[in-house]
C-alpha cells in the first residue's frame, strides 16, 4: 500500500469554521427505518456512525422535512422542526462527529409532489406549488401567494436552526430532482409571471430568500451547501446551458455546490439520477466539470463513483473539488480509510444492482448486497468475540462463502475455504465479459484477493468435497455454500437448447437469431448482452409479466410517491427499470413475449403457445434457457455428518441472491463460537 497515492483525495480543506479531514463526502441518504412517529431510531444512529468511522469527512443526514406535516412525499421521512425529535437528532450528530466527521443535514420539501393523504387534518383536495395546475395523477396544484411564500422560507430557515441546536454543523439544501426548491428555479416548472417567476433573477428569488435566511440566522461559520440538477434529464427540461447560468448564479452565495442531476418525477430521468449497471462509472462528473470552470465556490460531484484512482484523477484535474458518494457509502464505509492508506485495490466497489433501494422501499431498511454490515451496523460495531476459536471449513467460494469465510477469520476463527474449480466467484464468474457486469466482478476479485491474502484462511482450489475428504479435515465447524445448478423444463428437444451460463462464458455458441427461455433477471441481462453484440433476441416468458413490465403501483402508492423514493414509476424492481429503459432506449428490436410457454426445441427455433396467437414457431439459430436454479441441497445436506456443527448458506439453501448470501454467511460467522 502507498500512503501518498491519493494525495488530492487525502487533502484536507476549511471550510466556514469546519474542518473536512479530506475530499470524500458521504451525500444525502434517508433513513428510512423510523418510529411510528416518524422520528430517527437508535439504528438510524449506528447507519450514520458506520460512514464516519470510515473516515467521511462529511456525513449527510437526507430528508428532513422542513414542514413535516404537509411536505411529504413517501412515508419514510423523518420529521424535523419537532421538539421531540431534538433527543433524536442530536444522538446522530453526536455519534457522526465523535469521529471526527461534520455532521450535515439535508432540507427538503416536496412542494408540489407532497401525498395530500398525509395531510394531519385530512386531504384537503389540493396542495400548494408555484403555479396553477393539474398533476398527473389529477390532484389539483394551487399557486402560492406572498403569504404562503414568505411562510414557507421562514420553515427553511427554522429547520436550519433547529438542525444546528441539535448539533449539525453543516446544511444541505436539495435543490434538484423535483424538490419543492428545484420547482422554483426551473423555467420547466416555474411559469409565474410576478417576481418569482420569469427571468433566472426572478425564479432564483425564492431559493436565494432560503439561502439568505438561513445565513443570518446560522452566520457563516455554518456552511450551506446547494443541492442541484445540472441537467433535468426531461423532455422539455434544461440542460447544462441554464445548470451553468444557476450554479453561477449561486456562486459565492453558497459554500458548496452540489452538482446532481435528473428529476425524480420522470422514471427515465430517475436512470441518471441513480445511475444504473448499464451506465459507466462517473457518468455525471463532466456537469460538475463543466460547472467547476464557471464558479469559483468548491463543486461537489456525484453519480456511481467507485474507483478512489478515478476519484484521485477528478480532484488532481480540477473537475471537481469535492466526492460525495451515495450507494458506494453502503458498499464500502471504510472507503476514505482506504484512500489514507493508499489501498484502492480493496475497494468493495458498489454493482449499482439496487437491492438498497428496493429494501429500503419495501422493508424501511437498507440492506445492500456486497457489504453485510449494512442494517445490522451495530452489530457489527460492537459484537463482542467469540468464546471458543474454531476450526471452520468452508465448502464452496462464491460470494457467500467467501462472506462466511472472510467473517470468520476476521472473528479469529481458523479457516479452509475449499473450491472445486481453479478460481474463486463461484457461477458468477460466467458474466466476466459482459461490459455492464464488471463492478460485479470487481467485487469477486476483490473478495477472492481478501480470502487469498488473509494468513488465517487456508484457500483450497481445485478439490472437489466429498464427504470422507471433509472428515479427513476435522473440522468443528462445516458451512455448506454449495450453490445451485441450471433448470433445465421437460420439453422434447431441450437437449439441443444451450445454457445461459454457457453462453454467458461462450457468446459465440448464440447464433444469429436467439431464443431465451425465461424473463427473469437472467435470462433478460442476457438478452441485453447479446443485443449488444449484434444478435436479434426474442425472451419468452410464462408469466404475466417479467420484471422488466411496466406495472400498476400497489393500492396507495402514487405516481409521484414512487418517482420520488428513487423507484422509476410503473416498474416492480429498479433494476426491472432499468433494464426496460436500455431496452426501450438502445435495443428496441429486443422482443419480449410473456404469456408464452415453450413447448418444444426444433431445428427451425422454439415452438411456443402464445397468448391470444396460439401455438407457433419462433425462428432462431440457437435455443438459450434461463428458466431459474435448482438448489444443491441434498448434496450439500451430505456432509452435516463429517462435522458436529453444521449449516447451510446461500444458493444451497433457496436460490436467490447475492444478498441472501451474504447476509447469511456474515451472520453465520458471527454467531459462530458461542459454545
């Protein structure tokens, strides 16, 4: 490791009175986990400690509502301006800068888009915005006059304050994506014709009376960073043209501009804001750039940075001045730790697969795929050691058991992790060649690199378990992380089909015209992946829908609701959206057939029976299934007898996930040695 490799990242900087250690800023993230009453929980506490025991140098606290009783958009948003809340609050500021992190809080107010259901006193029929009109989803927006607006600064302003009496040393104010602040300065949404509308003098108006409000009322030692758009990303919207005009605009009003971009009220405007896989690493920084050459404020970049050497070659070639990481917090906390230390190859880079959004979303917890910690951070934190030291075998080295492995020896356990072939990722290792699958495979060398490199893991490669071998090994422990294996339907002809996993690693065993059984994630990825590369691609599907269709929300969830929390509106899974947005986008001749059940592999193609069409021949050169994985369960239920104690993780158990696996291998070895 090089201590000065990153020097540029590691450079410290004043800022008011604070001092930021470095140039890595952990950017807004809600918690969504709250109390029925909708204050922050003691884990919520623990989430934002994590990141600055990692060595952020700044950590956001997102969505605190400056009217927290008619400026909501989703459930899970805290209240802010509560005097209960101040117990809250303040323990999270407390424990973000015990170690040494500002404490920053984000101010938000969903203006137009806030859910009138949540109203205190009942659904008035309407809600307040700039102008006169009608929302998609038919409720009726009503222009605010003098009296409204004034009043509505002065919640800024109180927030502000109140964030500062209960310890925050650091503002956030969100002036993109759609927030009731964002509505004001963009011509697309503000067609006032008085003074707060119009000229960018007059639509800058009511952000700069929240700016100017909050700086008297919390002086200049308290900085005030602004949260914008560069590009709304919408049809209609602004570009970097007007970005450049409002960050200048802000120049010297604010202690730093946060450059973003999208609007959460537009799904494929949603696929920039939260990049996806499909998008490359950084993919926003050159609107930080371009702003940056225009202002002489600090500019912070942000969008699916995961590299600290990209991150170094953006602050050393002045694009920007400051990094704010949002989903790569999660991945990896210790990421400014590792900065210091010069260790970028042990980055745990964030895939940007979106299981935290969809956890968060459905479940009020962040959980994320590649780092366990999160939404047990405490445990994590503070588990006390094992008891009794252990000699633990682990049988199978994809991410679960690697998880499990490198858990357990990090508790003080001995470890032998065995592989039957010659590397370890396990299956995933097929998707090595896909371009939008590399931080995927980051992620397996990474953890392979930690297993390989950790003197009290005895990696094994090569050697096929049995039951007699593991004996042999007199373990005291035995995890099983066998995985699964392909499905394969009885239909005549299967035998003539080619695997995806085959295919994954061979593209050149798909012919011109291809046929994938299954619309799940895998056999759609695919799809994509061989669009890519030139083949004409028809996905059957039995089911309804995959998760790529365009749904209905579930019964009370609006439109605006959905876009808001990050999920692109009308879609089941993000990541469903995402894949719909590259189909729609860059493989239109992509076809997907659902209500469709394969019948046969003939020489001509797939012989299906379609919906509404009937029985049919689909042509294609080459038959690919993807219908879903069998668990090894039995297999790996053998060798409960050469070990006293014994489990199961992962894709042996149910086949699911990367998360699943993990998660289970983690706490496995955590709970391992209490007896």
């Amino acid at each position: 490791m090089d201590q000065n490799k990153y020097p540029h990242l590691n450079e410290p900087m004043k800022i008011g009175k604070n001092y930021y250690r470095n140039r890595i800023f952990a950017s807004p993230q809600d918690y969504p986990g709250l109390t029925s009453n909708r204050f922050l929980t003691e884990e919520a506490a623990y989430f934002y400690e994590r990141k600055a025991q990692g060595g952020f140098a700044s950590v956001t606290v997102g969505d605190m509502m400056t009217d927290p009783d008619h400026g909501r958009t989703h459930p899970f948003q805290m209240r802010g301006m509560d005097l209960l809340a101040k117990v809250n609050l303040g323990r999270v500021a407390t424990a973000i800068k015990r170690h040494g992190a500002i404490a920053a809080v984000e101010l938000v107010h969903g203006g137009e888009n806030v859910d009138p259901n949540m109203f205190p006193e009942g659904n008035p029929g309407y809600v307040l915005g700039p102008n006169d009109r009608i929302r998609d989803d038919g409720v009726e927006v009503r222009a605010m006059n003098e009296e409204q607006i004034d009043a509505l600064v002065q919640t800024y302003i109180d927030s502000a304050m109140f964030a500062v009496q209960c310890g925050f040393n650091h503002i956030v104010l969100h002036g993109g994506h759609g927030w009731q602040i964002h509505q004001w300065l963009s011509p697309t949404f503000n067609h006032r014709t008085d003074e707060w509308g119009g000229s960018l003098e007059n639509r800058m108006r009511f952000p700069m009376a929240v700016i100017d409000g909050i700086r008297n009322a919390v002086g200049r030692g308290i900085p005030i960073e602004f949260r914008m758009s560069a590009d709304e990303y919408i049809p209609g919207g602004y570009g970097i043209d007007e970005g450049i005009r409002i960050a200048k605009y802000l120049d010297g009003k604010v202690d730093i501009i946060h450059v973003s971009v999208g609007h959460h009220e537009n799904a494929d405007a949603g696929i920039y804001t939260h990049p996806t896989m499909f998008l490359p690493d950084g993919v926003n920084c050159h609107f930080a750039a371009d702003i940056k050459k225009e202002v002489e404020t600090p500019v912070a970049t942000v969008g699916a940075h995961t590299s600290l050497d990209a991150m170094e070659e953006i602050i050393a070639s002045g694009k920007a001045d400051i990094i704010a990481l949002g989903r790569q917090s999660l991945a990896d906390p210790d990421i400014p730790i590792k900065a210091m230390l010069g260790d970028g190859d042990d980055v745990t880079p964030c895939m940007r697969c979106f299981t935290c959004f969809n956890n968060s979303t459905v479940d009020g917890t962040f959980y994320c795929a590649v780092n366990p910690e999160i939404g047990r951070e405490e445990a994590a934190m503070f588990t006390a050691g094992p008891t009794y030291k252990k000699n633990v075998l682990v049988i199978g080295g994809g991410p679960g058991g690697m998880q499990t492995a490198i858990t357990a020896a990090k508790r003080g356990h001995k470890v032998t992790l065995v592989e039957k072939s010659d590397r370890l990722g396990g299956c995933l290792l097929c998707e090595e060649k896909v371009p939008f699958k590399q931080n995927l495979q980051r992620y397996l060398k990474v953890m392979a690199r930690r297993c390989e490199n950790n003197p009290d893991i005895n990696v094994i490669l090569g050697q096929e378990a049995t039951v007699e071998w593991a004996k042999e090994q007199g373990a005291d422990v035995i995890v099983a992380a066998l995985g699964s294996k392909p499905m394969v339907i009885p239909i005549p002809g299967i035998e003539n089909a080619v695997c995806a996993d085959d295919v994954y690693v061979n593209p050149e065993l798909a012919g011109d015209n291809v046929a994938i059984m299954g619309g799940g994630l895998v056999g759609l990825e695919l799809g994509l992946y061989l669009s890519s590369l030139g083949r004409k691609v028809t996905v059957v599907e039995m089911a309804k829908d995959t998760c790529a269709t365009p749904a209905e929300p579930d019964p009370g969830t609006s439109k605006h609701m959905s876009g808001l929390m990050g999920i692109p509106a009308g879609y089941p899974l993000v990541q469903g959206g995402a894949i719909a947005y590259e189909m729609k986008t860059h493989y239109p001749d992509m076809v997907v057939k659902c209500n469709t059940r394969a019948l046969e592999v003939t020489p001509e193609g797939l012989k299906v029976d379609e919906k509404g069409v009937g029985e049919h021949v689909i042509p294609a050169d080459t038959v690919v299934y993807a219908v879903g994985q069998k668990p090894l369960t039995d297999e790996a239920h053998e060798f409960a007898k050469a070990a006293r104690e014994f489990y199961l993780i992962g894709d042996c158990v149910s086949a699911s996930n990367i998360y699943t696996a993990t998660s289970t291998g983690f706490q496995i070895a955590l709970d391992l040695g209490r007896f």
